[in-house]
C-alpha cells in the first residue's frame, strides 16, 4: 500500500462503549467512500462483529485502525492481544449454537476478511472494494 494513496479515518481503543460510534463512523466512512446503503451497512456490521469479537474474547479491548485506500477499497483492521484464534473463518455454526456467528458473518458481509493471530494477540482486517463512479472509466 503506498503511504501516499492512503489515509487513516480513524485510529482509536475499543471497548463495548465504543461499538455504537465505531459502527456510525464505519458507516459513514462506506458512504463517503461510495458504497450503497446495503454495502455502507455491511461494512459497519462487519466492523462491529470483529470489533465484538475482540471485546468478548480478548479481554476486553482492542484497537481499531479504519483506511481508505487510493479511492478503491476500505478496510478496517482490528487488533487485539488476545489468546489467539484460527486463522480461518468460521463455517456457519449449527442453528443451536450459542455464539460463533460473528466472524462467520463479517466474512459474508464484506468482501474479504484476514486473520492472522497468534499467542500474543489477533489482527482481523475487513476489506471492501470501492466501485468507480459510473461516468468514470
């Protein structure tokens, strides 16, 4: 990625009081960046789900760094100092099932998501392509 094509939005800890501003500045950076309602509204939950997961199952907390990539993607990564997880997102938990959803469906909701974890602590990114205008070529 090339220092000058990027941007930092956002740069902050998060805890459970910081998911419902973290899921309004995700879906307004999707907007800003071009996405459509259904896509803006992806990204955000996708965001928020990682951004659970890391409250729920890494004491607590996390940091979360929100990018707009040279106008064509945006991502948000999230990284925690957690126990670890694999780096392979879940299949869909049985119907029963009284957690695992959450990264099972940023994965569906965005357009890639990246784990990379370890035993100090996981990296999730949640990456989405950023359509050119229509008039654009």
């Amino acid at each position: 990625m090339d220092a000058e094509d990027s941007r930092v939005v956002k740069r902050a800890p998060v805890t459970t009081d910081d998911l419902p501003e973290l899921r309004a500045t995700a879906d307004e950076l999707a907007r800003k960046a071009g996405l459509d309602d259904d896509r803006a509204a992806g990204f955000a939950t996708a965001v928020s789900e990682v951004a659970t997961n890391s409250i729920t199952h890494a004491g607590g907390t996390g940091e979360i760094t929100m990018v707009e990539e040279d106008e064509t993607a945006l991502y948000a990564e999230v990284t925690d100092h957690g126990p670890g997880m694999p780096t392979e997102p879940p299949e869909l938990p049985p119907a029963d099932a009284t957690s695992g959803r959450g990264l099972w469906l940023s994965r569906e909701l965005a357009d890639s998501l990246h784990i990379d974890s370890g035993p100090d602590g996981s990296t999730v990114c949640v990456d989405m392509t950023v359509e050119p205008p229509a008039d654009q070529d």
